[in-house]
C-alpha cells in the first residue's frame, strides 16, 4: 500500500499533463503554470500548519496529504516522480542533518 499509492498517483499526473484543462483538476493545474501549482503547495502547507497548531490530528493527516498530493503535482511538473525524492532520502539515510546541510553548495 505505501509506496505503489504514491505510484499510481505519479502515474495518473504524468497522464493528465497533456489532458485537456476542462478534464480534471491536475490538467487544469497544469495548464494554468508552475505559479498555480506553487500557489497551491503554499496554500496546503499553510493549512498544514494551521492544523497542527489546532491540535487536531485527523485534521492534520488530511491537510498533510494534500501537501504530499500538490508536491507530487509540482514534481510532474518538472519532470520529476516520487521515486527521486525517495532516492535522495536513501542517500541521506545514516548521515547527520547537520553533516548533511553543510555537504550543500553555499
């Protein structure tokens, strides 16, 4: 259930690119740009916060996954699938946040 629910869902963002706006939500998010889509990522992530700071965890589990759902709509966006950020968090996995940060170009 995991990871092949993030999979079928990248699966179905890479099939609604090129659909028409007037076919579903993704197209038309598409359609409208990168400033729409990262309209939408801000917009969830401030719900996300306002929902923890409520105390409210159903709540929260709701605004979190569609933080997760818009941030996967940017990366298609891009050109990108979950299975990148999953290989940069293996590359991480075992190294220091603070080791890590530091690794990063300035």
């Amino acid at each position: 259930m995991t990871f092949d629910v993030l999979k079928t869902v990248a699966d179905t963002l890479e099939a609604r690119r090129e659909a028409s706006p007037q076919s579903s939500y993704v197209a038309s998010l598409f359609h409208k740009g990168e400033d729409a889509i990262l309209k939408k990522v801000a917009e969830e992530a401030a719900e996300t916060i306002m929902a923890s700071k409520d105390k409210d965890k159903l709540h929260l589990v709701r605004e979190v996954a569609d933080l997760w759902f818009h941030s996967m709509v940017l990366l298609a966006y891009h050109g990108l699938r979950p299975e990148d950020v999953l290989m940069e968090l293996h590359r991480r996995e075992g190294i220091s946040g603070i080791d890590e940060k530091a690794s990063r170009p300035a």
